[in-house]
C-alpha cells in the first residue's frame, strides 16, 4: 500500500463513557432459537469450562510490550490448533513478534475475522496484589494483565471457533480468528504489518470484530457501546527557529518565544462543535438516563452545542464526550534549550491531535497553520490515519445488536464512537467494517484497572461471554432452516 504511516504511537487510554448513568444485569434472556447449534447444553457448560482455564493460562504467557514477545502467544494458539486438527499461519513481521491466524472455511458471504492483540502494556507488581502474570483467581475474580486488554476477548473468541469448527456445522462465511502483535505500541508490527505485507488475506473479509466496545456497568444499569468509529489521531510537531545566543542577552524574539505565542494561540482556540450521526445516535441513547442537568442537551446536541459555555461544562465535567463533539489538540510535547542560560537556535512542541473521523486531513492541517499565525513555524506529521466509520447497517451490526439486547435486558446498545484509537483504524483504511465489540459487562469502578493496577475479569463475564459470542458467531455465520 502507497499510504505511509508515520511514527509509531504511545498506547492509548481507551476511554470510556462515563457519564453518570443510571438496572443491573437483566436475567440472562434467549435470542430467537436457531435452527441449528453448535453444542448441546452440557457442551456449552463444558465451553465455559475450558474457557476459564484459558484465560488463566493465556494470561500466564508473558507478552508485555514493550518488548512484546508475542510469538510465545503465536506458540500458545499453535498448540491449541495443533491439537485440534486445525490449519493455522503464523508470520514474524520482526524477531519475536509473531502474529497467527487460521480459517473455517465457510459459503460465499464475506469472511468475518475476529481479531485480538497478543500484546499487554507493563504492569508494576509493586503496586498490584496479585502476580500480573499469576492469573490468580480470588472471590469469583482473575487477576492479571489483559484480563480486560484484551487476552479474554481473545479467548472468547477462540473457543466460540473452536465450538463451531468441532460441530462442523456449514457455515454461510468464512470465520477467520486472527491475533495480532504490538497494538499497545501502534500495531505496526501486528495487524498494521499484515494489512501492509499479506494484503492476501484479507480480499474477501467484509467484517472484523475487535476490541474498543463492550458493556459497562454502573450502580443500576448496563450500557453497550458497539465502535463504530474513532477519533483520528493527527499528530504534529511544530519547530520554531531563531537566533541562538546567551541567555544573559535575549534578543527581541527567539525560537523559544515564537514557538510560545503560537502554542498559545492554538490553546486559547476552539475548534467549532460538529455532531456527526454516530455521536448523535450516542447522545440521544445517553439522554434520558443522564439525569436533570444534560437530558435535554443531550437530547439535542446539534443544537445544544451551539453555546459555549454548555461546551465547556461538558468538558470539565466529561472530557470524553466533549472530545467527541469536535477535533482536538492536546499540547504534549516541548524541546528547547539544555541548558539555562543558552536560548537555542530551534524549539519544538509535539501536539496530540484527534480529529472527527470525517476530517479531510490536509483542511486541518490548513486550519491548524492559521491559527498559529506564524508562517516561520515548520509544521510536521508526526502521524495521521486516514478517517472512516463502519456502517451500522450491516447484518453483522445488527446480530451483535440483537444477541446483546436479549442477553442483558433493559441494557442500551448503542453505536460509540471512540476517543482514543485500537487496530480497527487499519481495517477501516480498507474499506472492510470493524467493530469494536466484547460481551462481556465490567463494571465501572473497573475501568481505571484497565492499563491500571490489580486489571480483572470475573469468571462470570468469562462464562456468559463464551455463550454470547458462540451465539454471535451463530447469528452471523449459519444460516437458520426455514
Ligand atoms: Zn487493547
């Protein structure tokens, strides 16, 4: 592919919603039974089972990146196809950084990939109770990095293949279980690097399931965001040149001052609220439950972000959903002298944009240099994606709308929009629909343990997230008898 990727990305804090929203877990309800399925009610038990112990062992496998070492994961998966009489590929984009995928070959529709990152962001077992790689279960709870990000999903989605291909019941698509390394450092040698070097692969996928959704659970209720689409990360350096000398003599103007007066042009600058559909469709599912002060706003947020000052309450209140109302700078980097009394000839300030995902890039870009006012100010790309939304008016969209719906009734699903980004951005790049889906339902206070200290899942998500997805997988893949 001719389109160049920059540099390669922190991890990003997903960000959740958290507006305080206000029904527990509803009993678990049954979609509409399908003709045909995979397992029988004590194989399903039998799924669970093993998915729990999965999860464990899965967590155990030390993949933290940097440096990654995810061909120990691609080794994990190996064993499991191995003993399954499954056929599976694996590839290195670099030395230990391994990425496999396998296939059950299905009709005509297009192929579905479920995908998941093998990669965890460190974790300091000083300030955790439990060993990070221990997965060591305690009151109904595992601990252990990627418990939420996102070695569970990975396992959720493995045993609802391994389910369908033991059955051997005719599918209608292509189910496609693919993991991936580096997400948690940009995915460039993951997901990024097999969309770039075996483009192959994905010719007749129409879909993928990926991280970047799923339930949250508050005091009373539970919400599902379905990802549909994300912020787009532009990210800038702005280098300013002047004339070096000793700091004893400052000269009217220095790089370090032009640099200045243009960081705080952009910092005093709003970027103009735009409400796109998706963010629309959230805000009005939101609306109801988000109690006296914003139910009418959100009610109608094209309007109600016309005034600035309810804008900028919301942004003290809620950065997320500010943040989803309009593009973004966040100044984050600054370079200039290293030593005190010397002005330097270049300063530089590195700016974490996110642009709405339907942005035309260069136009920001453009904005972005008149409103530093400074044409002596170098801007540079850093990194920028190309912006996309999945459709939600898809089958697929659809069937994960509907199973979650009868799973955890009273709960809202919605489509979400993402402020931070995940490896679907690669998949959207080429026109192929991504979700960001899990059934599983954390609760909130759960969260900041996400990248965080003591990261959990309980065994209970484990188990219904097994039945759920194996009954997804269903819904998308065979087709009911008449
Ligand atoms: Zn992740």
């Amino acid at each position: 592919m001719s389109r160049r990727r920059g540099g390669r990305g922190a991890p990003d804090a997903r960000v959740r919603p958290t507006v305080a929203l206000a029904c527990a877990i509803g009993a678990l309800g049954a979609t509409p039974a399908l003709a045909q399925r995979a397992l029988d009610a004590d194989g399903l038990e039998a799924l669970k089972d093993e998915s729990v112990e999965l999860v464990r062992d899965y967590i155990r496998v030390n993949t933290v990146n940097p440096p990654g070492n995810e061909t120990r994961a691609v080794e994990f998966f190996a064993r499991i196809f191995d003993a399954e009489g499954i056929a599976y590929e694996t590839a290195e984009s670099a030395p230990g950084r391994g990425n496999i995928w396998a296939r059950i070959e299905g009709g005509d529709e297009p192929a579905v990939i479920l995908l998941h990152h093998t990669d965890v962001v460190p974790a300091d077992a000083d300030h955790w109770t439990a060993d990070p790689l221990g997965a060591e279960v305690r009151d109904g709870l595992i601990y252990g990095r990627g418990a939420l990000d996102t070695k569970t999903l990975g396992i959720l989605h493995l045993q609802a293949f391994l389910a369908l291909h033991r059955s051997g019941t005719p599918l209608d698509r292509d189910i496609i279980f693919m993991a991936t390394a580096d997400e948690e450092a940009g995915g460039l040698f993951g997901a990024g690097w097999l969309v770039e070097n075996r483009s192959e692969l994905f010719e007749d996928v129409g879909y993928v399931l990926n991280e970047g959704g799923g339930g949250t659970v508050s005091a009373d209720r539970v919400d599902f965001g379905i990802e549909v689409t994300q912020k787009v990360p532009v990210w800038l350096r702005l280098v300013a040149t002047g004339t070096p000398g000793h700091g004893s003599m400052p000269r009217a103007e220095s790089s370090v001052t032009k640099l200045v007066r243009a960081l705080d042009r952009l910092r005093q600058y709003r970027f103009a609220p735009r409400i796109l559909e998706p963010v629309d469709t959230y805000f009005k599912g939101i609306a109801e439950a988000a109690g006296e002060e914003w139910s009418a706003a959100f009610a109608d947020m094209e309007h109600a972000v016309q005034d600035p000052e309810l804008l900028a309450r919301l942004q003290l209140e809620n950065p997320f959903l500010a943040a989803i109302t309009r593009n973004t700078c966040s100044l984050t980097r600054l370079e200039a002298s290293d030593k005190i009394n010397v002005v330097p000839p270049s300063a530089s300030a590195e700016i974490d944009c996110r642009v709405l995902p339907d942005q035309d890039v260069d136009a920001f870009r453009a904005e972005i240099r008149s409103v530093l006012n400074d044409s002596a100010i170098e801007i540079e790309t850093v990194m920028a994606f190309t912006p996309a939304i999945s459709s939600t008016d898809t089958d697929v969209y659809r069937a994960l709308e509907t199973v979650t719906r009868a799973r955890y009734e009273d709960a809202s699903v919605l489509p979400s929009v993402a402020a931070g980004f995940t490896d679907s951005h690669f998949f959207r790049d080429i026109d192929i629909h991504a979700y960001g889906y899990s059934p599983m339902a954390v609760p909130e206070e759960d969260s900041p343990r996400l990248h965080g200290n003591d990261e959990r899942i309980s065994i209970e998500n484990v188990r219904r997230g097994t039945e759920i997805m194996l009954e997804i997988l269903e819904r998308i893949a065979v087709t009911p008898v008449p």
